[in-house]
C-alpha cells in the first residue's frame, strides 16, 4: 500500500469515528486544593453538562482520567464528581510550574451516538512543606583580614510548594559581625549571600556559629534552618611580645662556657607560620657582646661563649629581636643588661717604693724607713686588703693613705743585741672563692593530667559549637620541656564520634560539633593525647567518659487505642448488667524519654457521666464505679490525657467510645475478645509458671530425698568431713561432718570450693543421731529453728514439733512424703 492509500485509509476512520461519536469540543474547568479528603465532592457534573440525572444509570457513565493513577470518580446516580484518593500536587506534577492539572473524559455510552465531554481539574497548591536546606551544616573559612562587605554565598533552600507558599525570605541569628542580603534568582526562588560588616579577630574568637533560617511565604508560614560555622582564618597581623620589655641578670665571671645566662621567651597571639618565632642580635648590639655571648635562633637561649673577666668587662648590653616567620614578618625588641660579678680570683700585689739600709742603732722611735703600696685587681671584699709583719719584730706598719703603708721603728735599736732584722710583710684579701653551678632542665618527665579516667555529663540538644567540657595536664619540666598541647586520639577512639569533637591544642576544651540525641546515644568514650614540646617530646592520654543527660524531649505515644491520624480512638463494647469495678479497657503509652521524664500518669479530662466510669492513674485502667441503670445513656465518650512528669509536662491524648449493650448482643463478641486477649496476655504468664513450679518440685524432691538418705546412714564413720554429697544446683549445697558420735548435715546456698565451714556451727544444720528406724516407718529429725529446715518441719506430715526459744526442734518425717506434703513444700519455699 503506497504512501496515499495510507493518508485515504487514515482519514476515513477519522470520519467514521466522527460520525458515530458526539464529542463535545468543550473543556469544563474545575480548581481543587491539594490534600482534600478522600469523598470530598468536586462539582456535580450532570448538573454542569446538562445531563438528566435520572438517566444517568441507564447511559453508563463513566470516568476516564489521563493518568497511571484513579483519583477521582463519578457517582453514576448522582453525577457527583467525588476523591477517591488525596492528591498531592507535588508527586502529580515533579516539575516546579505554575499551574497543574488532572485531565480527564467523561463518557455516556448509552444509546448511540456515544457522547464525550472534557474534564481539566487544576490542583492549587497549599502551604504543606515547610523550607529544606540542601545541607544542615554550611562551613566557611573566612580571614580575619577579609575587607568588611565582603560576600560568601550560602547554600539556598527549598521548598516544594509554589507561588506565595514557597521560600519568601531568609534571616540569620543576631550577629555584630555577619548580615544577609537576600537575592532572586531568574526563576523567582530566593537565596542569601553572607555579608561582612564588621572586621574579624581571629585572636579574640577563633569561630562563630550562626543560624540561617529560610521561610515562606504560606499562611501559617513555615520554616527551616542551617548552621552556619565560620571558621576565621588567620593572618599576621600581631607581632611578637617578650615578656618584659628589659632584662637585668646577674652573671658571675668565670662562668663556664655554655652555661646559660637567660632563657627569652616571646609570644605570637597569631597561629601557624605567623606564631613561629626567631630570635637575633640587632644591629646595636657591639661585637664584644656578640663574641662573649652566643643567642640560639629558634628558643631564645643566651649562653655563655667565651671566658668572661670581670676585670676586663663589667657590663654588657644587648638588643633582642624576636621575628615571626609569616609572609610579611612582624618582629618584637627586648634590652638585655648582664651585669658580672667579681669573684676572688686575683692576689694582692706589693710593691716597696722607698726603703733606708742600714740604719743607726740610735734613730729615734717612729721613724719611716721604708714605704709600700699594697694593690688587688678584684673589688670590694674581694680587693680590700689586710696587711701585717710579725709582733715580735721592733717596728710596725702605719697607713699613709689608700693602699700605702710606712714601715716605722716602733722601739729603740741595739744593735750589739741584734745586728741585723729580717723583715717578711703578708698582704692577704679579703674574698671568699665561691662557685656557681647552674642545672638545666632535660625533657624526663611526661605530662600528667589532673584526673584519670575524666566522666563528663553533656545534656543532650546541646548548642553545637559551645564548649562541653575541658581536660588539663600539667609537666614539671620548664620551658619547652613544660609546654602541652593537647589533641585527640582519632585512632584507638570511637571515630564515629570523635568526628563530632575538636579540641583547643593549646588549653584542652572540648567543643561538640553536633547536638547529641540520649535516645540514639546514652555514652560514649574517647582518648586525649598531653604532648610537651621537648625534644624529643614525652606524652601520656586519658581516657573520656562522656554521659548524655535525657531531658523531657519526648512525648508520649499512645499504643492502645491505636493512633491513626494523628489522633487515638477506640471503640469498646460492655453488657448493661456488669457490676462495679467491671474493667472496661486499659489505655496503653510509652515515653522514649526515662526517669520521670518518662513516668506517665493517666487523667480523666472529658467524661459523659463522672459516676460511672473510674481511671487509674498509674496504670491507665478504666473500670466501672457502679452498675448501670435503665436511664444511663447507651453511649460514653471518655477523653483521656496522658502526660509525663518532665519539669515541663508533654502529653497526649486518646479518645474511648463505651457502648453499653444488652448482654446477649455483647456475649459472642466479647466471649471471642477475652479468649484472644487472655491468649495473649496469658501465655507467658502459663510458661512462666510451668516453668518456676517444675524447677521447685524437683529442687524440693531432692532435698526431702537427700534428707532421708542421710537420717538413714550408719554411725559408724570415723571423726572427720564425710564425702561430700552435695546437691549439684544453683539452689543449695550440703556438706556433711562427723564430731564424736553426732553426724553434721549442713544445707544452704551454694557455696564456692574452699569455702570454710566451723564445725558445730548450727544455723542451717541438721543433726542426725542415729539411722536407727522407729517401729512407725518414720525417722526423727532436730534442727534449729533459725535454719532452712526449720520452715521444711512447719510442713512435714504428720508433725507434733518440740521447740523451746533458741533451741532445737523436732518432727517426724515420713519417708514416702505424699503429693499433699510436696505441694506444702512448694508453698513453703515461694515464701524463702
């Protein structure tokens, strides 16, 4: 068939349909809101188009929507075009437009022709989402010499809806530093850029934490927020501070070489490269201070480089410049005096200036004849002086002036007596050598820190970014060997949640980058590391417990009756003719929170008639106050208020509808209730009791045999432990001794190997005198009535009991215990 046929053949079934239907060209337009409920009526479409509504059964019409989904129908009676399912104008149309519509075709196929009218239903929009940012957390880096109006862009929000119920506005959490500037985007969605207004300080605070809140424009609007965390980055722009603008030391001379004169220490509030520091001689420091001393670059040691005399130089003078190592260096200066201090390390020296020889035996009494100068280098003690001749000798020294001294005749000369003197002058100082040793520090001991383990308690929906708590460690080195720096364990701690902390290297506080959850997470634990700065470096960790403190975040959920949109309803039927105290239902909730944020109380806030229906508190049981009348109404409502004893109380409520009906109407369905609810709530109970009552007869059976076997033993056995028969449980343990001719039974819990057991010790011991059998078939036991057998004797059958206060008692036991006496047994052990 050519291409022509093709054409003819397609344009006369055009024609063929045409003719065979009635097609209304048409369009019928109806608007509906969003989320209407299922059975809401759109319009009544036999009235709109015309149609008698008494035919429309007979016609057979019909709806036919152009869609994967049926959300809507006709009532074939009435006309009526009703919901069949709540739309969400969201799901129906994915692409964000202005308009969105449902078409659909209604048909009448009876009688021919077959009638066709169009259907367009446009679904408008309500405000039923609230604004989403793409991310909960938004990080920035921003430095501190960024210029004031400076933007950042933010992550923009979402918001499903459309038109006036999408994103309207933004607004940031007070700030004295950070503005926002709200842009429209082409397609009209909004966004924020962060705004700079005024200058950062990393160096007064490190970061901030903001909070962006995106709302739209929807009556009642709705919102949602960001984080934002702007981390401030730094720049050099501190320069290094020495501690003390001058330094005065004192230095002795000699001092060996190396040791040290002065440890200079100077700070950068900046970070990184821009806080490293070098130290240097500046250009005003002279040579001989340069030569004498030598200044290490990176710690600022200044140490001694040659022999130092103090004769030779009193006073140096120094200028330190500290200079940190950022792009663009900023440098600190500090002056530097050492003053030296003399030691003794010089003798006196004499020199005679004028001296007469010989001299006559007749010169007259306090004559000079010669004349000394008598000098030390070193000074004050150390350079003054004493100077002396012998007593015995007739002249004596006189002082002229400073360090000048006459030799005088202090008695007359006879020389026939003695020709001839020799005279010896001691010159001695005044000093006292001394030595002065300097210890320097080395790096030997490691951190310590203050406590160990640390437990800290975090409330949980904490700010993030606020401090939780700090750690502190303390060196008893000096200098660089004492500084710590602090930092967290990623490898050996839980990294799932360390990736929510960060600590201060330099002082230890703990920060949390998120808010913890004590339904999700009730504790934790994480290691700190304490490093000093020696080399090579010393550390110690320690380890972080962190407990999560609930608060009342939690409301109650009510599981019985059962929610159901949001709301609790249930429906309870009860015969007419129950009695007072009847148990209508039982209201079930739980709390997620614990302690008394979780503790729930029941409350009775709406009843029809307070005389007839009672709620317990605690346990949320609705009983009956009194029986029923012929007058009382045949339907209660009861509104039941649950709430918790948080400090601020959070509460929910459920709703009982009581029916009262006549009590053959309520027998078949409340027969088949009760059966499955005692089912259920009855089983466990059933087990448990099988369970506990099984384990009793046999413990029980044990004993009494165990009992019997041991009245029966022979006496004869030598004075010692008896083998050992003990009942291997977990319930009880007996050991049995001799003393002379009594035999010991002891039974009580369990007791662990090497356990000491005092022989005649009588608190739980059964006394056996003989296996001899009485004519009766019975064996007569004793025992104190402060022991375990004591409560077996109240059930023995039969049992006269002999007993005086403190003393034995006695019964008879019958060898074959019948079931009768076992079940007292039973009875009497639930009481131990």
């Amino acid at each position: 068939m050519t291409d022509f046929h093709r054409r003819k053949a397609y344009v006369t079934v055009l024609l063929f349909f045409s003719a065979i239907l009635d097609t209304s060209s048409a369009v019928t337009h109806y608007s509906i809101l969003e989320e209407m409920e299922e059975g809401s009526v759109v319009a009544n479409l036999a009235s709109d188009l015309g149609l008698d509504v008494k035919t429309l059964s007979r016609r057979q019409m019909r709806l036919d929507i152009r869609s994967n989904k049926k959300y809507l129908d006709v009532n074939k009676e009435t006309g009526e075009l009703f919901i069949l399912e709540k739309m969400d104008r969201e799901y129906l149309c994915s692409v964000k437009t202005a308009t969105c519509f449902i078409k659909m075709e209604v048909i009448l196929e009876n009688p021919n022709p077959i009638r066709m009218f169009n259907i367009e239903l446009e679904i408008m929009d309500i405000n039923d989402n609230a604004p989403r940012f793409r991310r909960d957390t938004m990080h920035l880096d921003i430095s501190e010499a960024t210029t004031i109006g400076e933007r950042f862009s933010l992550t923009n929000a979402v918001d499903p809806d459309t038109g006036s119920n999408s994103v309207k506005t933004y607004y940031l959490s007070e700030s004295d530093h950070f503005s926002i500037e709200i842009q429209t985007g082409r397609d009209g969605s909004k966004f924020a850029d962060l705004i700079l207004k005024k200058s950062l300080d990393r160096e007064k605070q490190a970061s901030r934490n903001l909070i962006l809140t995106a709302v739209d424009g929807g009556v009642p609007a709705r919102s949602g927020t960001a984080s934002i965390i702007v981390r401030v980055l730094d720049t050099n722009d501190n320069a290094p501070q020495f501690d003390k603008d001058s330094y005065n030391i004192n230095l002795t001379e000699n001092a060996p070489i190396g040791s040290l004169v002065v440890k200079l220490n100077a700070t950068d509030k900046d970070e990184g490269t821009n806080s490293d520091i070098f130290y240097s001689f500046s250009l005003y420091t002279s040579e001989k201070t340069q030569q004498t001393f030598s200044l290490n670059p990176d710690n600022g040691e200044i140490r001694v480089k040659e022999m130092i005399n103090y004769e030779d130089f009193r006073i140096y003078d120094m200028e330190i410049i500290a200079t940190d190592k950022g792009a663009n260096s900023l440098s600190g200066k500090c002056k530097v005096k050492i003053l030296i201090t003399d030691m003794n390390d010089n003798h006196p020296e004499i020199s005679i200036k004028s001296f007469s020889s010989p001299v006559k035996e007749d010169i007259p009494v306090n004559t000079v004849i010669a004349v000394v100068s008598v000098s030390d280098k070193d000074s004050e003690e150390n350079g003054q002086v004493d100077i002396h001749i012998s007593d015995d000798l007739p002249f004596a020294l006189k002082e002229s002036s400073d360090n000048y001294y006459e030799l005088l005749v202090s008695e007359p000369l006879d020389r026939e007596k003695v020709p001839e003197y020799d005279i010896t002058i001691t010159v001695t100082d005044r000093g006292n050598p001394s030595i002065h040793v300097d210890v320097t520090d080395v790096n030997d001991n490691s951190p310590t820190f203050a406590q160990s383990p640390y437990a800290f308690y975090v409330v949980e929906n904490n700010k993030p970014g606020i401090v939780v708590f700090s750690v502190s460690a303390a060196d008893i080195d000096e200098g660089e060997n004492a500084r710590v720096s602090y930092s967290i364990d990623r490898i050996n701690s839980d990294q799932t949640m360390t990736f929510f902390l960060s600590i201060n290297e330099a002082n230890g506080t703990v920060y949390s980058l998120k808010s913890f959850d004590f339904e999700s997470l009730k504790t934790f634990q994480f290691f700190v590391v304490a490093k000093d700065s020696g080399t090579p470096s010393l550390s110690s960790n320690v380890t972080v417990n962190v407990f999560i403190l609930d608060q009342n975040d939690n409301v109650p959920v009510i599981l019985y009756p059962v929610s159901a949109n949001g709301s609790a309803e249930g429906v309870e039927e009860i015969p007419r003719n129950v009695n007072a105290g009847h148990l209508v239902t039982k209201v079930r909730a739980y709390d997620a929170d614990i302690g008394y944020n979780g503790w729930l109380l029941f409350s009775l806030q709406e009843v029809s008639d307070h005389s007839l229906f009672g709620l317990d508190r605690y346990t949320g049981q609705i009983r009956t106050l009194r029986s029923f009348t012929e007058t009382d109404e045949a339907q209660h409502k009861l509104l039941i208020l649950v709430k918790d004893n948080g400090n601020v109380s959070l509460s929910a409520t459920a709703t009982v509808i009581v029916k009262v009906v006549e009590p053959k109407e309520a027998f078949a369905a409340s027969d088949v209730k009760n059966t499955v609810k005692d089912e259920e709530e009855n089983n466990v109970t059933f087990y448990l009791m099988i369970t506990l009552g099984s384990v009793s007869v046999l413990f029980v059976i044990s004993i009494i045999v165990l009992i019997i076997m041991q009245c029966s033993k022979s006496t004869d056995y030598s004075s010692k432990y008896l083998q050992d028969t003990n009942y291997d449980g977990t319930l009880c343990h007996s050991i049995q001794y001799r003393s002379g001719d009594k035999r010991y039974m002891l039974v009580g819990p369990r007791m662990s190997i090497g356990s000491t057991i005092v022989p005649g010790s009588n608190g739980n011991t059964l006394v056996i005198p003989d296996r001899r059998r009485r004519d009766s078939g019975q064996v007569r036991c004793s025992f104190n009535n402060n022991s375990y057998f004591y409560k077996f004797a109240r059930v023995c059958m039969p049992g006269p009991f002999n007993s005086a206060p403190g003393g034995p008692v006695s019964c008879r036991v019958s060898p074959n215990p019948n079931q009768t006496d076992l079940i007292k047994v039973i009875k009497v052990f639930r009481t131990i």
